[in-house]
C-alpha cells in the first residue's frame, strides 16, 4: 500500500512537545498523538506547552539548527565543502535531490499551531492577555513556517520559470487531531500567490496582537513580524510594502536590539544574545544542542575558540567559505585549492570588520578559513542560539526596495548605513557615488558580506533570477534549472492524485 506521509505529518506530535517546561502540571498532558486534542488543549499549561513545541520545530537540523543556514549556503555560490565528512557535498555541487528536507517537520508544526488556535480561545484558566498573546506568536510562527515552505519548495514570485511553475505549497489553517481525518484530507498545491497572501494575513495579526518587544527575542513579536513582513515582501516583489515594514520595523520604540558598528560588531557575534537580534531560536539548556557532527558551530568551524588553530580539533568544518567569498571580504593569503599545511602564512584582512569572523582553523587534512559566527557562545560548545531576524535586513531589504521603486537617493542612504557600520573609516561621499545597476550590485554584494554563512544568498539568487558559479566545485546552475527548487517528498503524491510534484522529479 503506497502511503501519504503528509497526513502522518498532520496528525504527528513531536515527541518530547512538553520536555521544554519545567511544570508538572505540562508533563502531565497527555499527547495527542493517541488522545483528543481538546483533553491537552484545554488548559493554560497546555497552550503554552502546545507553543513551545511549535518554536522548538524551528531547532531542529532540518530547519534553524543547521540545513536553512548550511544547506543553502552549500547550494549557493560563497561555500565549499570540504570532504571532511561525507555532509553537505550533493548539495554544494547541486545534485539532483540535494536540497532542504523541511516539510514534515514544518506540517507537523503548522498542525499543532492550527489545532491549538482553535482550541486556545475557549481555555477556562487564561486571561484575555493570554489569549491575545497566543494568537499573536501563534500567527507569527505559522507565517514564518509558510514561508520557509513556499520560498523553497515554489519559485519566488520575483522570478518564475513558467514552464516548470507547479504552483504554491499546501495551504491549510485546519488542525487534524485523528488519523480518520486526515485520512480523508487530499490536498492540493494552492498558489504561490495564495500562500503569500495568508502569510502577510498572519503577519498583520500577529502585529497586532503582540506588543512591540513581548517577550523579547526568543520569541515574537511587533518587532519581529514587522521585520519579517520586510522580508515576505522583499521576495513577494511588493517593493512599497517591503519599503513600509522595514521603516516601520526601524522607527518601532521599544522594539529589540540595535545597529552594531565597528567597533562592536565582532564582540556582537561572541554574546549569547546577538545585541542586533530581533527574533532567534533559542536553545535554552546545553542538552538542546545539536552536537558535534551538524551544529553550526561544527559545520562551519573546527576550532573551539577564535585563534586556536593550533588546538585540538573541536567541530567538523565541513562547510567553509570559498575562494570567491574570501576575496569579496577583502581576505588574501590563502592558497588557491583552499587548504594550507602548516605554516600557516598570515591572512591580510581589509577594513572590512565582519572579515574579521573569518581565520584559519585547526588541521585536520589541512587547514581551511572557517567561519567563526557560531563559537560556544552561551557557555557550551555547538550551543548557540541561531539568529533568524537581524537589523542590517531592515536597512538592506528597504535599500532594495527603494532601488526597484525608483528612489535612489533613499536606497544608497540605506546602503551607506551599513558601510558606515562595517567598514572602518568608511566615509559618505558627498556626492552620490553609485546609480543604476551598480547600485543594485552594491546591494546585493552587501547582504552576500552582511549574511554570510546565516543562509540568505541561495535566496537572494533564486528571486532575483541569477545564475549560481562556482569555482570550489566547478559548478554552473542558470536560474532556469529544475535543482534550485527540493522534490516535494515521494509519500505526499503517491494516493494522492491531487498533489502535483515540481518538475522533473
């Protein structure tokens, strides 16, 4: 008999869902894999349990622990994989198969959170603030879960190839608490611009909701759902609604964090809480890390301290920046093929601070640069809190937005925020210095810098239609071909003749 993964995803629980709470009275709910959703959901311990299972989805290697920052850093064109391990090669050569592999797990949360707003208004033991607050994250992370599905696994509205467009992802705000049910449910792919109408739908009442801060970067937020309604936007090519989040996101008082400049911006990267974070996920106890093999700090980095390249090994290292990259920092010194046996020469950095979170790392079948962003922070090594949200996207998604609206005075102000902030002694020229496509490359050569290794470029790619090159592998990708978009998984079409797969899979 052929199977339906999705309906197992939809009536599927995580196991552990109220691990994260230390309350008796949540370790006593039943789960609802083999019970009514309205026996677990129908207290205040419950919700709030039922919402820390969704948020702690997002810590999974599948999602922010690992693959939506590495994976698609790999299948973009500033990483190599080095061979240290046999993780991350398909993807850095753009195998067929090799993507991100986020629909159960995001289905899965997107059930819970259905479920639970369903159930959530009519708990006897919340106040209304408890109810308005839940709505509120609740929204916020199911349009934050849409959109990792429909940016990956459809094109961005930016930029379609018409002939291999199979529309959306499956759109449902139904919750699924019996096999039965799910069962019966045959869904299709709703259309791209459908799904990115419910999640600005969520975003605006998430907005709402939530106050400015809530409850602060660990979870949503005003601030948060303004920065990541920019985002949405940005991809959705609504230049004028990317341009208003962003300023509203950057005007909000009492919102989260602020611009580091340079001469805090390394020291940023070493706290527990990124001081320009506004929305992360947070691992709240060591145990919660990802391990040796497939954190970020182990994926990205072998050393187990900034400088100690002639320490023991610490992490993997797999995935390291290439050559492309390196030189695009302003750092030099490194050979060609990448790896160095010692001595290791002196690398020659420009004024550019954030190549300072770039060195040697420790020898392992030679020495590579590594990236240093994810380095034991919180006390612990691979336990670091993953930023999803960060200020210098306000500026650089209004930046881009201004540039498609024909407002180059305000796109190049913008971009200037952010030179000013990263390049030491950078000083505003009096005369504006870039226009037209230079000042479009500007930008997108900034966010590359900016959001190295934290997962943008791949996307920044995809919606602007722009062909992938490398040269660590020797891979070319146009826009057009058929990898940039992961097979939808096998289990979800076959019984279900409603669900088209993306093309060529």
């Amino acid at each position: 008999m052929k199977k339906n993964s999705f309906k197992l995803y939809l009536v599927c629980i995580l196991a552990g869902v109220i691990a994260l709470s230390s309350c008796k009275k949540q370790l006593d709910i039943p789960s609802r894999n083999s019970l009514d959703a309205s026996i677990a959901l129908n207290t205040r311990a419950g919700i709030e349990a039922a919402l820390n299972s969704v948020y702690s989805v997002l810590k999974r290697e599948s999602h922010y622990g690992r693959d939506l920052f590495s994976v698609t850093e790999a299948m973009a064109d500033v990483a190599f994989a080095n061979g240290r391990s046999s993780r991350l090669l398909g993807e850095n050569r753009n195998q067929s198969l090799a993507n991100v592999n986020i629909w159960g797990g995001s289905y899965g949360a997107i059930n819970e959170i259905n479920l639970t707003l369903a159930a959530a208004q009519n708990v006897g033991d919340a106040t209304a603030a408890d109810k308005t607050r839940w709505e509120g994250e609740f929204k916020f992370l199911r349009a934050l879960y849409y959109f990792d599905l429909v940016k990956n696994y459809a094109y961005i509205p930016t930029f379609t190839v018409p002939a291999q467009d199979k529309g959306g992802v499956v759109l449902t705000l139904e919750g699924f608490n019996s096999a039965a049910d799910a069962a019966a449910f045959r869904p299709s792919r709703a259309t791209t611009a459908a799904v990115y109408a419910q999640i600005m739908t969520d975003l605006y009442q998430s907005m709402t909701a939530l106050s400015n801060s809530n409850r602060g970067r660990n979870y949503a937020s005003k601030h948060a759902a303004l920065a990541l309604g920019s985002r949405v936007a940005l991809y959705q090519g609504n230049w004028a609604k990317a341009d208003s989040f962003a300023t509203a996101a950057i005007t909000l008082s009492g919102g989260i964090g602020a611009m580091t400049n340079t001469s805090n911006y390394v020291s940023g990267w070493r706290a527990a809480d990124h001081p320009e974070g506004i929305f992360q996920v947070w691992y709240a106890t060591l145990a919660e890390n990802l391990g040796v093999n497939t954190s970020l700090a182990a994926t990205h980095t072998t050393l187990a301290a900034p400088g100690a390249s002639a320490s023991p090994r610490q992490g993997q290292g797999d995935l390291v920046p290439n050559g492309f990259l390196l030189t695009q920092l302003g750092i030099s010194g490194f050979p060609s093929n990448l790896a160095q046996s010692p001595p290791l020469p002196a690398l020659t950095y420009s004024g550019d601070i954030r190549n300072k979170l770039f060195e040697w790392g420790v020898n392992a079948a030679g020495h590579y640069v590594e990236c240093t962003k994810w380095l034991g922070k919180n006390g612990g090594p691979n336990w670091d809190n993953s930023v999803i949200l960060r200020w210098p996207e306000l500026y650089l998604n209004r930046a881009e937005a201004r540039y498609r609206l024909n407002n180059e005075a305000g796109a190049w102000a913008d971009l200037n925020v952010i030179r000013t902030a990263r390049i030491v002694g950078f000083t505003v020229p009096g005369v504006q210095d870039l226009t037209g496509q230079a000042l479009l490359d500007e930008i997108l050569k900034q966010r590359m810098l900016e959001f190295a290794f934290e997962g943008h470029r791949f996307y920044d790619l995809k919606r602007n239609g722009l062909e992938i090159v490398k040269v660590n592998p020797a891979v070319n990708l146009p826009a057009t071909d058929f990898r940039l978009l992961p097979r939808i998984p096998v289990g979800e079409i076959d019984g279900n003749p409603n669900m088209q797969q993306n093309f060529n899979y």
